[in-house]
C-alpha cells in the first residue's frame, strides 16, 4: 500500500536512503543539498540506520572516501551541490574508471561565478563526461523514485557504473509538495544487497584497485567503460520496468508529453517540465499541436529515443539550463541535434539557454517559446539558432 | 486547474513567512489537497524582505514557478508596504491579509490602485498578549485559513492541535497558547 505524504525533494531523498540503509555516506553539507546529509546523520544518530556516516573535510574528501569505501564493498552514498561537485571532479572520473557504483545525490545549482545558490544545470552538465549515469527529476515523487531505482542500476554487472540522481535545486528540493511512499520492506527488498564480483576485502582473491595504468592496457580500460554505458540502456530500462510493478509508477529514459500529433515541441530536462506541460495544455485547449520530450536519463545519452519521439515535428526547441561557451550551443542541444543528424525530415532544430542561477522559467516563458517555433514553421526560415530566453533587454 | 488557489507570502527574515506558508500546505495536505508551500530563496539575512509561495488545489500541479496573479496575499509585516508592491498582480476577487492594528481601509492608499478585499489582525498584538512575545506568522496562519476557506475551520484547529502536540511533544506548556492565538486570530480579522 502507497503510502500518502507531504515532503520537499530533499527529505524525499533523505527517507529514501533511510530506507536503504547504505553502509557509508560521505559528505560535506553545501546550499542547497546539505538536508540531506543533516537529516541523514539524524537518522544515524538515532540509531534508524546502521550506516558508517563520515562527516568529511571536503568534497573532495567525501567522493574519495565513498571511492575507498565501494572499493572495499561497501555500498556508499553522497550528496552535494554546485561547488561541491566541481570540488570532486577529479574523483568522479576516478570513481567511474574503477567501476564503482557509488550513488550521489546532486541537488543543482548554478556553478560561480557570479557566486549564486539558485538553480541551473551548470554543475552536473559539467561532469557530464565523467563517465556517472545521470538521471533527472521533475518533482518530489520523481527525485524518491529514482533514487529507489539508482542502485540497481549502477550495481548491475553488466553496468558497474556511479549513478548521479539529480533534482533542481531549491524549486523542487526545498518545495513541500505530495509524494506516493514504498514502505520501508519494499524498498529494501527491492534495492537488495550489494554483491560485488571484486572487492579489496575479499582475501580469498585479492586485488588491486586503481593503479597506474600502463599504455598497453588503459585504452582497453576505457573502452569496457563506454561498452558499460552501452549495456546500461537496457539495464536502466529493465529497472524503471520493475519499479513499476511494484509502485504503479513505470518511467523511461525520455518522457513524451503529448507529442502523438504534434508540429512543435521543446526537448526539456527538469522541474520546468513540469511547468511546460501546463503551458502545453493550455495552447492545446486553443487548438496549438504543441508538445514536449523530457529527457529523465541524460548520461547514457538517449538519442534513439529522442530522435524517434521528435521525428514528425515541424520545429523544435532543445532548453539548456547551462552553457556551454562555445558561442553556439548548450549542452543538450548539441547532442539532441547528433541525434537527429542525417534522419529524414528532421525538425527545424533552435537553442534556447534558460533559467540560469534560478532565473524563474514560468508558464509564459514556455509560451514565449512556442511562439518562435511557430514564427518558424510559418515563414520556413530558423534564423539564429543559438538564442537566451529570459534575459533582460533582450 | 479551476479550483487551485495561489497564495503568495510576503515578510521578512525571521519572522516565520516561510515556516507559515510550509505549515498552511501541511494543514491543506491533512485535509486531502494537494499541495506546493516553497520560498523564494535569496541572501537571506535577518530582516530582509522575502517571499514564500503556497499552490492549493484538487489535483497535482505541475507547475514550478513562482506565482504572479496570486488569489490571495499575506503581509506578514506591515512595514512591507512602503518597499514590496506586495498587491502586484493580486486578483481582485481575491484579498489581502496585513498584519497590522490598523483598519483595512486606512492601508489601502498604500496598495498601488488595489481595488480587491483587505483585511487585517494585529498578529503582533495577539501573540504578544498571549504568548508574551511576537511570533506573527501563527495568527496570520490562522487569518489566512479563515479569509481563502482553503480548509474548513474546525478541520484546521483539529489538525494543528495534533502538529502541536507533535512539535512541542518536549514542552507541552505551549500548546494551549498556541491554540488561543489561532482561535483569536480567526475570530479578530477583519475587512
């Protein structure tokens, strides 16, 4: 039976690791994901949960020691923000090159400078080629369930990668909104235990764990991992499958909201799904054939889908929430075009970046959207893809 | 969404508009809405004016913005209304709740044209006589349950009667005076 409650998506996240249970969280608090590490030693203290809880120096210092910790066998769990993750950067791509499926929960927040606390995607559209699995959520309800979800995916064998679960920053960790819980027994059933093949502890077969690695072999390292995020496809699908048999809630790597019939659409990552969905139907009830495809997974990068979702459109509109600076396209954009490169009829294809350091992205906003779209598919011409939206004077 | 209700909360630092706002969708979500209660996060600081945001309605709301034409409006400190435009974009079948010891219409040349309802209750005044100290966001709470009907009244007392006695599990003595200023605040509102 679901349980009914009332929670922001930081104490989502938090309840959830509860019901986990990990053996080590490592973390250092930073705007605005430091609840739930706080709520978390909460827990601990309380004796709620057994869990190693290490209060660290540094982010840094908390990635290499969840590093240690899941090299060692344990199942090992974080939170951080923004700055946070920028300070871990060098080991998050440690972390995924010894194939250790470490889950961290990044509650986005614009990068500095300018110094800010509000949302962007800044910070994990950086580490976005860090080799981490990375899923967004739209709310609360989304933020618990893949969190429920992270660990079976990163601990598959035929995946062994770290799972970054993202949720916007403040508009959906700080907002106190409805959510549909598991009950403790069925989230841990579900989880299950961590099983690794490999682990330093194990000493009838010891090894080593991340050494240097010599020409001769780091290449073929590398490789296993790009194949690792192939496999993890299939792997990611397969659990978002089961999840729903047990919660009535089934997700996929992208989300299609009406997009059956429509001529324009937005490619969108986020809380501002959300928001873009009421504008939706608000141009439906007028008779506008407009839709949208939310990307959930981000890293592996869902281009089949995509590309199949946006192929009867007219013209579309990819929203970043970072950028990139390279004068001509945020990061989404980029690779939602690769997606649609050399596909027939492809959609005429224009760059929004939005919402920067919680820049507030309103029904209006999303409308003011559809309407270049609309100016495109009018006159046939796309202009100048790379545009801001949302800017003053502009 | 016909039946949703917005509320937009305006105060400053300290003064508990965010812990109101997080308190009225802890009240609405108990009576089986659904519910949204976030602030507006800023450089907080002690005093500086900020904003909190309360979606109530019959189904989820998808949306995550802040709210712009609010049905209704919170004014947790009077001293707001010279330097917030606390009624931009306010409804006008809607209203506006100030905490104030003055008559609503005595604030209205404040209100930049505003034309809807105005109430006020000296949510100073009563937390002060009860509790011996100003703790405004509690009878503004119960204001505004009474003005928007967003919650049947007695299904509010009942509730935050057992939120109480939940919060103060570790001083109970605070209860009753909790629980006066809520059914004052309800009965002394006025516009």
């Amino acid at each position: 039976m679901a349980i009914h409650e009332r929670l922001s998506g930081n104490e989502a996240i938090a309840l959830c690791l509860k019901q986990i249970n990990p053996d080590v969280m490592c973390a250092f608090p930073i705007t605005p994901s430091t609840e739930i590490p706080q709520y978390f030693s909460n827990y601990v203290s309380d004796g709620l949960v057994d869990t190693e809880f290490v209060a660290v120096e540094s982010e840094h210092s908390a990635m290499s020691g969840c590093i240690g910790a899941e090299a060692a066998g344990a199942r090992c769990v974080t939170a951080t923000s923004s700055c946070g993750l920028a300070l871990m950067w060098e080991m998050l791509y440690v972390a995924a090159s010894m194939r250790l499926p470490i889950t961290l929960a990044c509650v986005n927040r614009a990068l500095s400078g300018p110094i800010n606390i509000n949302n962007d995607h800044s910070d994990s559209m950086g580490a976005r080629d860090s080799g981490w699995i990375q899923i967004y959520a739209e709310n609360n309800q989304e933020a618990y369930d893949h969190m429920c979800c992270a660990m079976r995916i990163g601990e598959n064998p035929e995946v062994m990668l770290p799972v970054m679960i993202c949720q916007d920053g403040f508009i959906t960790s700080h907002a106190i909104e409805n959510i549909e819980l598991l009950e403790d027994d069925v989230v841990k059933k579900y989880v299950g235990e961590y099983k690794p093949e490999q682990y330093l502890l194990k000493h009838e077969n010891p090894v080593a764990a991340g050494p240097y690695d010599i020409q001769p072999y780091y290449m073929e390292h590398k490789y296993q991992q790009a194949v690792a995020m192939k496999q993890s496809y299939d792997v990611i699908r397969k659990v978002f499958k089961e999840f729903g048999e047990i919660s009535g809630r089934s997700y996929d790597l992208i989300e299609e909201y009406r997009m059956e019939d429509a001529e324009t659409a937005i490619v969108i990552i986020g809380s501002s799904a959300g928001t873009a969905k009421a504008a939706i139907d608000e141009m439906r009830s007028e008779g506008r054939k407009a839709g949208l495809v939310k990307i959930r997974v981000f890293r592996p990068f869902p281009a089949e889908d995509i590309a199949k979702a946006l192929s009867g459109c007219k013209a579309v509109a990819v929203m970043d929430k970072a950028d990139s600076f390279n004068a001509q396209t945020g990061p989404v954009y980029a690779e939602t075009c690769a997606a649609l490169f050399g596909k027939e009829n492809a959609p005429k294809m224009i760059n929004y970046i939005y919402g920067l350091g919680g820049r507030d992205v309103s029904t209006g906003t999303i409308k003011e959207v559809f309407a270049a779209l609309d100016e495109i598919v009018t006159t046939g011409v796309t202009g100048e893809t790379y545009r801001h939206i949302g800017v003053r004077g502009l | 969404m016909n039946n949703m209700i917005e509320i937009r909360w305006h105060g400053r630092g300290g003064q508990g508009a965010k812990t109101a706002a997080l308190l009225l969708a802890d009240a609405a979500f108990v009576v089986g809405k659904y519910v949204q209660g976030f602030p507006e996060y800023g450089p907080e600081r002690m005093g500086a004016p900020i904003t909190a945001y309360n979606r109530i309605s019959d189904e989820r709301c998808s949306v995550h913005s802040n709210i712009y034409y609010p049905d209704y409006v919170a004014v947790v400190d009077e001293s707001l209304l010279e330097s917030v435009d606390v009624s931009k974009g306010l409804k006008e079948e809607g209203a506006i709740v100030i905490n104030s010891c003055k008559e609503p219409e005595e604030l209205r040349p404040m209100l930049k044209g505003y034309k809807g309802r105005i109430y006020t209750i000296d949510a100073a005044g009563i937390s002060k006589a009860i509790l011996g100290k100003s703790f405004p966001n509690t009878p503004m709470l119960a204001a505004m349950v009474k003005i928007t009907g967003v919650i049947e009244e007695q299904a509010f007392i009942d509730q935050m009667q057992k939120s109480y006695e939940h919060k103060f599990a570790h001083k109970p003595q605070v209860i009753d005076g909790n629980m006066q200023v809520l059914r004052r605040s309800m009965e002394e509102v006025k516009g």
